[in-house]
C-alpha cells in the first residue's frame, strides 16, 4: 500500500526538519508541528556554498534536537524541469544517452516523462549524499544521532492522494 506525504508525516516520531522544493504545493500543505519544522529551498537543492543554509540545520540539529532531515523531491518541479530543458550542460545527470533512447524506445511517448522522473531521483539522491558527507553531518550520522532520507511525493495526479516513494 502506497502512502500518502500526510500519512508519512503523521508517522514520524522523531524531531525532524522536512525539506521541500518551494513550488510543490504538497510541502505547502504540510503544518509544523512542534516534531515537525518545515523549509523551503528552491529546486530542493541545497547551496553548499552558502553557510548559512548548513549552519540551519547544524543549529537546529544542536539546540534545537533535530534528529532527522528529510529532503522531499516532486515529480512535477518545474524547476528542475526548467534548468534540465535551458541550460547548455547536460542536465540530464546521470543518465547516459544510450539509457535515454532505451527508455525512449521502450515508451516513445513517456520518454520525457520517465527522464524528468530520473532526474529528479537523480537530484535528491544527489543532495542526500552531499549532505551526508559534509564532516559535521557525516560526524552524527556515524554516531547514528542523526539520519538523513528522502522521498519523492508522485504530484503527477489529479486529486487528493499523492503517494510518495521512498528513495534513500
């Protein structure tokens, strides 16, 4: 059975920051709680040069007892979408183009379709584990006082029930 973000959300125990794209109407739905803190980013793509997004969440990890990050795609990112379609380098992360024309060929018309969905797996994927091998979060995570996840909420869907999928 495939679970819904709020019933993900409902769930989890542990003091923890969830971290969304800013144009997934999803996460906007989500109210903190006083388990639950919410922020944005856009593209859900940390800035690693920009200390203060690390510092917010090195803070609330050690004053605020943050236990848990959970970092969110969504199927329908149109930025990603949009910084995948214009810019001149390869966007198209980590797929190959022998893999694209396989998935094409596989289903002509759900090629971009199955690219977009990759490559916003790609990103979060991607954003999990830089976050992890940055020395203080690596730190915590080897001493398991913290973990570090993400989910894709499936936005591609008319109606209330969006499920998400466990990715990392």
């Amino acid at each position: 059975m495939k679970k819904s973000l709020d019933q993900y959300i409902n769930k989890i125990k542990e003091k923890t920051i969830f971290i969304y794209c800013n144009d997934c109407y999803e996460g906007n739905l989500i109210t903190p709680t006083d388990n639950l803190m919410v922020h944005t980013l856009f593209g859900n793509m940390i800035n690693f040069s920009d200390v203060f997004e690390l510092e917010y969440l090195e803070h609330n990890i050690q004053f605020e007892g943050v236990t848990k990050i959970l970092l969110s795609g969504h199927y329908k990112c149109e930025i990603l979408n949009y910084i995948n379609n214009s810019c001149t380098q390869n966007l198209k992360l980590n797929l190959s183009n022998m893999e694209f024309e396989r998935m094409n060929a596989k289903r002509k018309d759900d090629g971009k379709k199955a690219l977009q969905r990759q490559v916003i797996k790609t990103n979060l994927i991607d954003q999990v584990n830089k976050l992890s091998q940055i020395k203080f979060f690596k730190d915590k995570l080897n001493r398991s006082e913290i973990s570090i996840q993400g989910i894709i909420i499936d936005d591609t869907h008319d109606g209330g029930f969006h499920p998400i999928e466990e990715v990392i």
